[in-house]
C-alpha cells in the first residue's frame, strides 16, 4: 500500500478550484503528490496564483476555464485533464455559488443559477469523468455539499436542495459503479471561512455559530484534509458517505 495518505501518481481535478476551499483542496492534493487541475470560471488571475504556487513547490498543475454547468464545458475540462496529465484519478466536485433569499421573493433564475451550478454540474463533471474512470477500473469522486443539505437552512431553499440533491446523487452513483473499483463520497462542510460567506448577514452568522458545538468556523484546510483522506488508498473501503466537516453542527 502506499504511503499513508500519499495522492503520488495520482491526477486530480478540483472544479472551482481558483479560491476558498477548492483552492485549499487543490493545493493540499499537490502538496500530498498529485497533479491537478484548477479549474476556474471567472477568476483566471486567482487560479494562476494557485498553479503557480503548486509549481514553485515542486508540484504539477494546470489551470483551466470550463463553467462546470454547462455539459459542453465540462466534457472540454475533462478532456483537457486526461489530454494534460495523462489520466484521471480523482474529481473534486467543489463549484458552488448561493442566491439566498426567502422562497417568496426568489425567482426562478435564482433557482435555476443555484442548481446548474451546484448539482448538475455534479452531474455533467461525474458522467464525463466516469466514461474514463470506468474503462481504468479506478477512480475517487469527492462532492462538496453542506450541511445546508442534511438540515436546511432558512433563505436557501435552492442551495439547500442542490446540496441535499448531491448527497443522493452521491449514494445513487456510488451503488452504480463500486464494482468498478470507483468510489463516490460527500464532504458535508458546515461554515468555513471563505468569500462565500460573505453574502451571509453578520446577525445570521453569528446566531448560526451558536448552533457549532466547537464554536468556531471551520478552516478551508480542515477541508482539503478530509477530501485527501478520501481520495487516499487508505479509503479504498469507504463508499457512499456524506462526511460532516462541520465541527459537530449536523451529527448525522
Ligand atoms: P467560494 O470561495 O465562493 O469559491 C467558489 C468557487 O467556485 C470559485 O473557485 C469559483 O470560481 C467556482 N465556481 C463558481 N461557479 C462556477 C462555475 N459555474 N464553474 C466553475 N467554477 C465555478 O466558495 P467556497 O466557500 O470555497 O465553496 C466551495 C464549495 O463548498 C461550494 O460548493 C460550496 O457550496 C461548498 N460549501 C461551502 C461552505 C462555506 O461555508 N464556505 C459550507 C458548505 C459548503 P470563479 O471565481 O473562477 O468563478
């Protein structure tokens, strides 16, 4: 077995990768030996930051324009992934926006922004991936949910379903296609201290807190550690699992 935690020879693909905890994911993934790639759709500086960072470390990356919601987009940043590095181990379904707003001023374009960009770009990315993955007979895909989709959260009826929709989509997909050797696991964060917290009203925030039995944020790394874990060998036995990051908020 390889060594403890080590992602060596393994190449990943981080979708929203080019700030807060993808960024923390795909720089963890570099540190442990993987190749990656960063994915981006609006921010190429930010994503240049990151590949430069991993590559002035030693590590191999590449950055990459694809909005994930878009099938045709996914299938390029797939390609591009197994046309750069060679194959594709891992997929780290992270891309994720909000428009929060009481069910009665939100629109559909709210709605349908939230769940494009959050679920079926889950979708669009695992199906594309999985045509690869299957044919190797390996393969780890980790989705970034939230605790928003195992307990709901008040003004996020459309985030809260698209999370809720991935960890289903999780379990369904991790049924499908175990007997490849392919596993397919959530990441259930619970607040952690990135910039789309920032559209959260302080008074919201603070009183959410006081739900966190370890009474703080969390830390994108605290994050990336747990994608890693899940992306190692030494989860080759854990599958069809939302994993709550969450400092106790959820405790499924
Ligand atoms: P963030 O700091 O706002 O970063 C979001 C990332 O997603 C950016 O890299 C952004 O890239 C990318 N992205 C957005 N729309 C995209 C699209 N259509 N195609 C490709 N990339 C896209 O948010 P975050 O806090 O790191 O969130 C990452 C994931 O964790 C999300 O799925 C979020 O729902 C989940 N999560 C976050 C928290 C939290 O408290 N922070 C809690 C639970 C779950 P560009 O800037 O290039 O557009």
């Amino acid at each position: 077995m390889a060594e403890f935690l080590s992602l060596e020879n393994r190449v990943a693909l981080v979708t929203g990768g080019s700030r807060g905890i993808g960024r923390a994911i795909a720089l963890e993934m570099a540190r442990r030996g993987a190749a990656v790639v960063v994915n981006y759709n609006k921010s190429p500086e930010a994503a240049e930051t990151v590949v430069a960072e991993i590559k002035a470390a030693g590590g191999k990356a590449a950055s990459f324009q694809a909005d994930v919601s878009n099938s045709a987009a996914a299938q390029a940043l797939v390609k591009f992934t197994i046309e750069t590095f060679g194959d594709l181990h891992i997929l780290v379904n992270n891309a994720g926006i909000t428009k929060d707003t009481v069910i009665m001023m939100m629109s559909e374009d709210d709605w349908d922004a939230v769940l494009d960009t959050n679920l079926k770009s889950t979708f669009h990315c695992s199906k594309a991936a999985v045509k690869h993955m299957m044919r190797k007979r390996y393969g780890r895909i980790i989705n970034i949910a939230s605790v928003a989709g195992q307990m709901g959260n008040p003004g996020q009826t459309n985030y809260s379903a698209s999370k809720a929709g991935q960890i289903g989509f999780t379990k369904a997909l991790a049924r499908e296609i175990a007997a490849r050797n392919i596993t397919v696991n959530a990441i259930a964060p619970g607040f952690v201290d990135t910039e789309i917290l920032g559209a959260v009203p302080p008074q919201t925030l603070e009183a959410a807190l006081k739900l966190v039995p370890l009474a703080r944020k969390g830390k994108p790394e605290e994050i990336a550690f747990a994608a890693c874990f899940l992306a190692s060998d030494q989860a080759a036995y854990i599958t069809g699992q939302a994993l709550g990051v969450d400092g106790g908020m959820a405790m499924m």
